[in-house]
C-alpha cells in the first residue's frame, strides 16, 4: 500500500528514538476526497520533521488514553468531515490573517511565520476571500511555565467571529505540555482546526489532516536560510566517526530512558554517544553513578569537531518528542560532510532491545548511497527547511495539494530540484511542461523558440535595429515565431509596415505598457523556449541558432549574450552592479537571452507585486529580478555564451525611453534593485560564473569551411 511507503522512522526506545535514517525526500500523499479504503492504523499524512510515538512510562495506558482523548474534540477530523472545500472552490486559496489584538504580544518566530504568509502570494486582507484563516493570537509555546504562554486563550478564540468551530483554520504550535508529563494539551479545544506542530505523537496525528513541521528555534532565520555546504563528494565517504550524539542526559522524568539507554552502543571508536548530567539547577541531587565519566568524556569532545568527521548523526528525543538538534544536524550536515539519516519513504521500529543493532545498521549502508544521501539531504535543507519562510509555505503548499486535489504536485516535484515551492502545479501537471524534469524523463526541450522583441520607440524606417533584428531572428532555422511587443505610446504600425517574415509575426500591446509585460505568460507562446531580446539588440542568425542549440543542453536556465555581474561593497556594506567585463559574471540580461517560458510564470506568479511594481515604476531592472529569480530556483548560474569582438548597448534618441542606458540615474537605479531585491529573497542568490561556451571549432586555427558556426568569428 502506498500509504506505507510514506513515512518516517521511529525508533521507539521506551520513548522514541530518532535516528535520521535514509534522507530519501518528501512524500505528498495522494489521497483523493471520498475514498472509503482508509487505514487510520498508517501514517498518512504530510511530514516536515520529525515525528514518533510518545510512551509515558510512569501512566498506565488508560490515564493515556483519557489524557489524549481530551486533547481535542476533532480528533477525528480528516479533510473530508472537517474543512469546507466551497470556500476554497468559491474565491481559490488565498489565506487570511486575523488582525492583531490590542495588548496581545507575540513572540518573534510566531511574528516571522505571520509576516511569511503576509508576504506569500496567498495572502488576502479581505477574510469573504480566505479559504484559510491563521489566528494572531500566538499559539506556538502552551507551555504554562514559558513567558510566551498567552492565558485566556480558549475564550479569548471562542469569541472570534470567523472562528466557526475552527474550520478551515491552521493552528501553529511548537511547544506543549510542562513538567513533568509534557503532554499535548494545548490547553485550549482546537476543534475543527489543522494543527500544524511539532513535537506530535502519532497517537494524536490525524492522518491527511495535521502536518507536523520541525521544532526550530527563534534564531531561526525568516527569510534566505543559510546554504548547504556540500560542495564536492569525497569517496570513500565514511569519516573518523560512523555515528555521534552529544547532549543532555536527562536523569529522571519523560525522555530519560531514550538517552539514558545511549551509553550501551557508546564505544568511544567509531560510535560516539555523549552525555551530561550537568543541566538544571539540582542535577546532582539525582546524580547517578554514571555521571562523573561520563561528564569527563562529554568535555574532551567539540560538537563541531565532532559532526564533521562523523558520517551519522543521531538525533534521539528530549522531553518532547521534537528536538532542536533535527533542524541542527540538518544544517551542519552541509557545513561538515556528516549524512543525516531520515527516511519517510518506508517505516521501521526498534524496541529499546534492539538499540544495538543502530551501530551495524548504518555500517551496512552502502557508501554510494551514503552519497545519494548527502546530496538530497542537501535539497531537502534548502528547498523546505532552511528558513521560517519555508517551512510555512511548505505548511501552505501542502494544505493546497490536498484542497486542490486535481492540480495536486507529483512526488517527484516535491522530492527532486527545485522542490515543490518553484513547481507550480496551477501552470501544469504534466513533468513534460517544467524546464526541470527533462533529463528525469529521459527527454530533451522541443528545438523550436519564440522570440519576444521589446519595443518601446515608433517605427520610422526600415533600418532601425528592430527591423534588422526581426529579419536576423526570423531566418533562424529553430524559430518558431515573432512576438512583437509594442509598448511605445504611439499606435500599433499597420501590419504592412514590418518586413515578411518566413515565420508567423505576431505584434500586441503590452498591458499598461509597462515594463514588466514582457514576462507575462502569454497564451501565444506555442513552445518551451522564448528568445527574450531588446529592440535594440544586434545579433545575426548564427548567434539566434548558436545560443538556442546551447540552451537545450541548459533548459532550467538563462542562456545568452550580455553578462553582468554583482559584488559585495564592503565600505558601503551593500551588494553591489557591475557592467565592466571582468573574468567572471553572475548574470546575462534579458536584451539577448533564451530561457523556460515556464519563468514567465514564475515572474508573474511567484514574485510579489511589490517588486514588479518597482520595476515598472522604474522602467528598469526587470532583466535582473529575472536573473534572481532563476538564480534562486536553480541555485546555479546563468550560460554566458560566444562574447563579440565589441558589445555594447546601442544607444538611441536621448528623448526615447529606449535611451535608458544613456541615463546618468539608470546605473544608481540598478545598484538600487540589486539590495531591494536580496532583501526580498533574504539571501544573494546570483552564482558566480566563469563559463563561457564557444563553438567547438571557435578561433582554432582550422579552415573557416570546416565550422559550423562561421559567421560568429567575424562579428
């Protein structure tokens, strides 16, 4: 059955025991509204962390099952029974985020996942539009004895007017329960309502319903997220350390068991397991025989020093099932080469018995797969974990995957680059359709492209750049079609006025004649590839075929001819734009590139109207939002391909808005939207290049007859 290929290990030692087995990726269920072949015994459902069996050693099972029956009186809720589909099919998903209430504080990782919805496409301020209601009451520490814990909570959401029982509500919480038992009251009856939580038992999981996210803490960044550090494989790739843990020893109370039982596969050889009892104020009062050694021992190691010559990393519970060490490990894994072991595509369970067959497990695992690992451990980090931001638009994406079933994402959009957050489903649901999964299909892009020319000054004579751009590009034998843009305030020319072309020429108006229009994903577009280019641009023929034959081989990027490049300015501590030709690029504008109509998409659909505003309002930088955003979908750099002997922007009427190059401000403009949009992204995401592709036979001191792209040395 697929529901039992899903999901995570647990490793139940008395209380659980993870062990980040087999980082295999994320799976989505499948389940459709109406179906009758459930099994509530499985663990259905949508997991961002980790998440185990809870077993309460010091109460009987039936003190259990009264405790966690009373937790919530949905307990039973599934997508079927508790959310209402018509508000979503009525006004589409959109999310909406009750106003904040006077006197109500909030803590700063509930402010961080409030500003990431607001700033998420989602977003309405008009609840008659929401299919999804967020509270701002801070809902994420119901632990009693935390100074975040907000009392009155149960009245205080009863008396919301949207509130209805909960339905189509999301509920965050990171923390529950207090000492000693921990539970996961929340201390307030969530009723209809998704739980999004971390640290949740599967006794109180409800299947294809709840989501259990990671336990992060409030240093966790918001928006951008630190990178994975992988950045080359070494073989073999086994470390000095097969296995290691160091933390806290908890020697009385829920938890103490799981770490307690560690000492009896500690060998102080490959498999490392360290403990303290050195935490709280009365440790010593329950000092056990064990703790001078092992404090002895927990001091003589570092914990980076240790993650970076292990090739496991354990991550056993505390005293709740989550651990902050999850998050921890997932991160270091890429700053030391250490493998992090979690597996949700099969589940598996030790008793505490078996907690010596841990050390011979993971030595049994193949060191190519240790590879594999390191590499999708990488991609998880960074396409769902990494930040705040991430970790809630992963929470939303998967609600929309179960809202809207039939524009639901595949397993391997979400297990494979660039991740379900870049894979649209709403722009299609076919792999054939996304510039990411050719080579996964064992197809290549279709060799045919659009061009798309930009113009924004009136047609006066037959020479203009544009006109000879037109003939050049419609010669091509890979074009398909010509878009003419028209956004000059002038009238559409006749049709009669632009040159016969071999291929069908299409002119239209661009909406409100702005800038960005360029990127809309327009319905005339027939093929994979759009040749993007400036009115202005100069390119022959054999450039138009030698870039669209590059771009195939890189259908997931920006190919073109124009580099530019960014740097950080550390006197004026600010990122800085340079057009000067140095030995390495990190972008190639839009003037003259080919890419992924699919990016027209994401421009229009991904990117806030903020920033598209900005660019409009500016009539500049759209070529370098593009590159952001491309950069940060693919995480790699743009194909700067054959350079001229001599490029430079041609420069036209003073008066046309096509002289922008020539504008004193325009160069300020674009140091300007380089730091407006790293803010935006929360991180740099341009890559450096130093790649420049040729034609093979280019300037190689054969006759010019045996070369296929001939005309290329003589521009």
């Amino acid at each position: 059955m697929q529901a039992k290929k899903r999901y995570l290990i647990l490793f139940s030692a008395g209380t659980c025991l993870i062990l980040l087995f087999c980082f295999g990726g994320i799976q989505v269920p499948l389940s459709r509204r109406g179906s009758h072949r459930r099994d509530d015994r499985s663990l259905t459902g949508y997991h961002l962390g980790a998440r185990c069996d809870e077993l309460h050693g010091h109460m009987s099972p039936r003190q259990k099952r009264d405790t966690n029956s009373g937790l919530y009186t949905g307990k039973r809720c599934r997508m079927e029974t508790c959310f209402d589909f018509s508000l979503c099919e009525r006004n589409g998903y959109k999310v909406y985020l009750y106003p904040q209430l006077k006197g109500e504080k909030l803590s700063e990782s509930y402010q961080n996942i409030l500003a990431s919805i607001e700033g998420s496409r989602f977003y309405t301020p008009d609840p008659g539009q929401a299919c999804l209601f967020v509270l701002s009451l801070d809902t994420l520490d119901r632990d009693q004895l935390s100074p975040y814990y907000v009392h009155n909570l149960k009245a205080k959401i009863q008396g919301l007017p949207l509130w209805n029982e909960g339905k189509n509500h999301i509920i965050f919480n990171l923390y529950s329960g207090t000492w000693p038992d921990y539970t996961e009251d929340l201390g307030f009856d969530i009723g209809l309502a998704m739980l999004a939580k971390a640290s949740i038992s599967t006794e109180n999981f409800r299947p294809n319903f709840d989501i259990s996210i990671p336990l992060f803490s409030k240093d966790h960044p918001r928006t951008g997220g630190e990178r994975g550090y992988l950045k080359h494989n070494t073989i073999p790739p086994y470390r000095k350390y097969m296995l290691v843990f160091k933390g806290k020893r908890y020697l009385t109370g829920i938890g103490s068991d799981t770490r307690n039982a560690l000492y009896h596969v500690h060998n102080s050889e490959d498999v490392v397991l360290l403990t303290t009892c050195k935490h709280g104020k009365d440790w010593q009062k329950h000092k056990d025989a064990r703790c001078d050694k092992d404090n002895a021992e927990y001091d003589k190691y570092e914990y980076r020093e240790m993650l970076y010559n292990s090739t496991f990393c354990l991550v056993p519970r505390g005293r709740r099932l989550g651990s902050f060490r999850f998050l921890e490990a997932l991160q270091d894994i890429f700053l030391h080469p250490c493998v992090l072991m979690f597996n949700w595509s099969e589940t598996r369970s030790w008793h505490v018995s078996l907690l010596s067959q841990i050390p011979s497990t993971v030595r049994s695992i193949h060191q190519d797969k240790i590879l594999s690992l390191r590499q999708q451990t990488q991609f998880l980090w960074e396409a769902y974990f990494n930040s705040v931001e991430k970790i809630v638009l992963t929470t939303l994406e998967i609600i929309q995957d179960r809202v809207l079933e039939h524009w639901s994402r595949s397993s391997l959009m979400w297990n494979s680059l660039p991740g379900g957050l870049f894979a649209l489903p709403q722009y299609s649901t076919s792999l054939r359709d996304f510039p990411f999964y050719y080579a996964k299909l064992g197809i290549k892009p279709n060799p045919k492209f659009t061009a798309i020319i930009h113009v924004v000054t009136p047609l006066v004579s037959l020479s203009q750049p544009v006109m000879k751009l037109l003939v050049a590009v419609a010669k091509s034998q890979y074009c398909a079609q010509v878009i003419i843009l028209w956004n000059c305030d002038k009238a559409l020319p006749a049709k009669h006025r632009w040159p016969a072309t071999a291929v069908p020429l299409v002119v239209i108006e661009g909406e409100n004649k702005v800038i960005s229009s360029r990127f809309l994903p327009y319905d005339t577009i027939p093929t994979e590839a759009v040749f993007s280019l400036d009115e202005d641009t100069v390119l022959s023929t054999t450039e138009v075929d030698f870039a669209l034959t590059v771009w195939q081989s890189f259908p997931d990027r920006l190919v073109g001819y124009p580099a530019r490049s960014h740097f950080w300015d550390s006197n004026k501590e600010r990122w800085g734009y340079t057009s000067k030709w140095t030995n390495d690029y990190s972008m190639v504008l839009t003037g003259a590139a080919v890419y992924h109509k699919y990016y027209h998409y994401l421009y229009t659909t991904y990117l806030p109207a903020s920033l598209r505003t900005m660019v409009d309002q500016m009539s500049n930088c759209e070529d370098i939002l593009m590159n952001f955003l491309v950069s940060s979908v693919t995480k790699l750099p743009p194909i700067k391909v054959t350079q001229k002997k001599q490029y430079k922007e041609t420069m036209m009427g003073q008066n046309s808005r096509a002289s922008r190059w020539a504008d004193p401000d325009h160069f300020a403009q674009r140091q300007t939207c380089m730091n407006k949009f790293a803010n935006w992204f929360g991180t740099m995401p341009l890559v450096h290049s130093q790649m420049r592709l040729d034609p093979v036979l280019f300037k190689d001191q054969v006759s010019i007859l045996r070369k296929k792209y001939r005309e290329i040395e003589r521009l």
